[in-house]
C-alpha cells in the first residue's frame, strides 16, 4: 500500500509541476528553463518523476510477492532509470534546443526592418525588426536617419543603434550607404 501512495503523490506533484512549472527547486540553480544553459537532475520536475516511478516499480515487485527488500530493490532501480531517461531523454534536448534568447543592441546595425508606426519628421515612430539568431520578429523605437518622415510600411536599414531608439533609413534612399559591418560580439549594452 505504501508503494501505491507514493506513486500516487509523485505523479500529482509530476503533472502539478509539468503544468504550473519549477517549485522547490532543489539544486536547480545551474540553469532554467528560459535561458538554455544546464539543468538539474535535483530538479522538483525529475525528483516527482523519480518518487512515481519508485512508487509504481514498487507496487509491481510487491504484487508479485517479492520480499520488501526485493521490491524496494525494483523500486530504486526503476526509479533511477525512468528519472535518468527523463533527465537525459527529454529535459537535456529540450534544453538544447531551446537556447539562449539574448540579442545584443549592436546585432540589430546594418539589418532590415519595416516601419510598423510612421516615422513623424523629427520624431520617433517604430520599426519591426527580425532578430538575427532567434527569428523572432522584435520592434523598436525608432529616428529618422535624415530627420524626415517615413511612412508605416516603408522596408528601412538600421543605420546606429543607440539608448531608447535606432536610427534608421529607408532602403535605397541617398541617405541609405551600404550597410554596416555589426560591432563586435564581445560589445553588449
């Protein structure tokens, strides 16, 4: 019966934590599931795995009147290695493939981009930019290069990159040279 009850709470607290996300985060402090860098096999998400596993191995050496210490043998083993298949199976990749969504400010000189919101004269309108790496589709504040008005619509080049805003200019414009080499990876904001 104890097998059966701890398989029962592992597998609540398992789909509880798969849906709502990392609670008693155990030694999860190596990474998260947002920034693609190394996760945890002490994560609360692989310790409910293991727990349910336990619980279930458990309950299958205990119905085939295995001795307790035959069962909790079973329970161990299969524990580990549903935990493990998890871990390196399903989290690892998982985490791979997700990597990491950082763009730096200076990734965005020399790109493309399409006025999303007029450029008034003088003023700042918003451009949508596609991130380099992510694909993600990302607007900015934006300048004219020339000071003049840009309609929404218009496929512009992201001239300089600075605080709040990028500048600007529309594609084959005179104010448009050719485009920028991008400032080195090692320059962040």
């Amino acid at each position: 019966m104890a097998f059966l009850v701890i398989f029962g709470v592992g597998l609540f607290l398992a789909v509880v934590t798969f849906i709502v996300g990392e609670f008693f985060d155990l030694g999860a402090e190596g990474g998260s599931d947002f920034d693609g860098t190394s996760h945890s096999p002490f994560s609360s998400r692989i310790l409910f795995v293991f727990a349910t596993a336990f619980g279930g191995f458990g309950y299958i050496g205990q119905s085939l009147d295995w001795s307790i210490w035959a069962a909790v043998l079973f329970a161990a083993f299969g524990g580990f290695a549903v935990a493990g298949g998890t871990f390196f199976l399903i989290v690892m990749p998982m985490s791979r493939q997700q990597g990491s969504t950082h763009v730096a400010q200076s990734d965005f000189l020399g790109l493309q981009g399409q006025v999303s919101s007029e450029i008034p004269e003088g003023g700042v309108g918003r451009v949508s930019v596609v991130a380099p790496g992510s694909g993600a589709r990302v607007a900015h504040a934006a300048r004219s290069s020339s000071g003049e008005r840009i309609a929404q619509g218009t496929p512009v080049r992201v001239m300089a990159v600075g605080p709040g805003s990028i500048t600007v200019a529309p594609l084959g414009s005179e104010s448009a040279p050719a485009p920028l080499e991008p400032a080195s990876k090692g320059t962040e904001e």
